[in-house]
C-alpha cells in the first residue's frame, strides 16, 4: 500500500506542476486529502480504517470528473426571417450597401449591448437582422 500513497503523493504533485490545483474546489482539495489520509493508513498497516476512506474519495473524484457529453449550441430564439423588418431594426434603406448596413449596426448595438445594460435577445436580433442583410447583399 506504499506505492499508493506514492501515488497519491505525485498525483498532488502533478496537479500543483499543472495549475489544476488552482482550479480545485473546496471539495475537490477535501477530497483529494481525504484520499491521502486513507492511503497513508492503509500503508501503516491501518486497511480496515484507510481503504473505505480512499475508496470513498476515489468514487467522489471519478464521479466528480467523469466525461460529460457536449451541449449542442441552442439556436437563437429570436431569428429575423424578413428583410423589411431587418431593414427597419437596422434603420437602413432597400438600397443600402454593405458599409451603411455594418455601419448602422454599430452604432445600434453600441447602445443595446448586454454589456451597456441591453438585453441579450434585442443584441441577437440586431446581430440576426444585420446577417440577414448582408447575405442578402451578397446573394443579389
């Protein structure tokens, strides 16, 4: 049981070369310690004290870090599927060209922007109305 303390020991080690052990919880580093403690017991001739401690936090880590499956970016709610009603967020004309529809896009969500007290939804219409636009552009 010496070499699972060793074990544990670089594993400690690893995660302080890594940076991991900054990005540690509280859990995480409880855990972590618990599964040290439970090890050093056993190795001292202690397993029926030190193995259910070193299961326990093992089980905590594996389950803790196990591989999630990756979400799938959602949709915009808000899709601006008429040019007429682009043309009317943005404030530009039938005729307008690429730079006055850019151009009238930034100086609307300067002033929408979620992060100038906007609200996300309003950004991603105007963002939706200016892409819809443009591609239109470049169709036609």
């Amino acid at each position: 049981m010496g070499w699972l303390a060793l074990l544990l020991v670089g594993l400690a080690g690893w995660l302080i070369w890594t940076g991991r052990l900054q990005r540690m919880t509280a859990k995480d580093g409880m855990a972590l310690g618990a599964a040290l403690v439970g090890a050093v017991l056993a190795a001292k001739g202690k397993p029926v004290i030190g193995a259910p401690v070193l299961i326990g936090a093992g089980l905590f880590l594996l389950r803790r870090y196990k591989p999630r499956p990756r979400a799938t970016p959602a949709a915009p709610q808000h899709r601006i599927d008429d040019l007429a009603q682009a043309r009317a967020l943005l404030g530009v004309g039938p005729d307008a060209d690429p730079a006055a529809i850019r151009a009238a896009h930034r100086r609307l969500i300067a002033s929408v922007h979620p992060d100038k007290g906007g609200t996300e939804a309003l950004a991603a219409q105007i963002n939706a109305a200016r892409d819809l636009l443009l591609a239109d552009r470049q169709e036609g």
